[in-house]
C-alpha cells in the first residue's frame, strides 16, 4: 500500500517539485475516498482544502432554482478540485459532488498557504502550476460555451 507521499508524487501539479518544496506539500496532505454522491465540499462551507483526484470522477455543480443540479465542470484523474483555497474569504463558490467512487490526495490548504508565506519560492512556484490548470479550465469553458451557443472559439 502507497503512503501519501508516494501518491502526492504521482500527481502532475507536485510531480517534479524538487525534494525540498515536495516535503513542505507533503506535509500538508491526506488520502481520502469519497462514495459516489459524496459532496467533497459544498457551497458557502470554508475553502480549507483542495484535492488532487487519484482515480474517479468528480462533478463541479452549482443548484439551480427548484434544485435541480446545473453541472458546470467535471474533474478526472490528475485533475484540481477546488481553487477557491487561494483567495478571500476561502469559501466555496460551487458544489464538488463523487460522481462515482473517487480517490484524491487532499492538500489542507491553511496548512499550505503557511508554508508558502515562509516560503515565498513554493508560492511562487505553486501559484504558476495552479495558474496554469486555471487557464486550462477557463479555456474548456470557453469552448464548451462556444458549442453550446454557436459562437466561435477563437473570438
């Protein structure tokens, strides 16, 4: 059986972080698993965590009016849920639900935020990775709406 440090390694967000900024996130990290329709978080509730998904699903929902849910992104393995840890007032702006048994390493995001205030160098790095899996998200967005409503991706 793997410990948490072996399964953060196999995560590409940390996957080649040298030894010593890899030991800082480390120390920061937990395995869960999550039954499907198990909410990782849900609106409003403290963004005090973020989650690295290991295997499974993970849908990112907003509840409409009649409560209904209005499914605005799906996570999969390797992929961030949660970005709402890195600003003010950390709370949670969408619903994280299991769409099927999910396994994720979860990063204890006060922990982390700590370290990086000492550390401005993994900060810095951190935010560049995050960044980065941001953009990527807001590009998909993009072209999902550009399906949805006709409108060209590249405008």
């Amino acid at each position: 059986m793997k410990d948490v440090t072996q399964l953060l390694a196999e995560q590409p967000l940390f996957s080649d972080l040298g030894n010593d900024m890899f030991a800082l996130v480390a120390g920061c990290a937990h395995n869960e698993h999550f039954g499907a329709d198990d909410y990782l978080f849900r609106i409003g509730d403290p963004a005090d965590r973020f989650y690295l998904v290991r295997r499974g699903l993970v849908a990112l929902e907003l509840v409409r009016t009649g409560g209904s849910r209005l499914i605005v992104d799906t996570v999969s393995n390797g992929g961030i849920v949660g970005l709402s840890w890195l600003v003010p007032p950390y709370r949670w702006n969408l619903d994280a639900r299991a769409v099927e048994a999910t396994s994720a390493v979860s990063i204890d995001a006060g922990c982390l935020r700590r370290k990086c205030e000492d550390e401005p160098r993994i900060g810095y790095v951190l935010l560049q990775r995050v960044s980065s899996a941001l953009y990527q998200r807001m590009q998909a967005a993009r072209v999902r709406m550009a399906d949805v409503y006709g409108v060209p991706s590249d405008e």
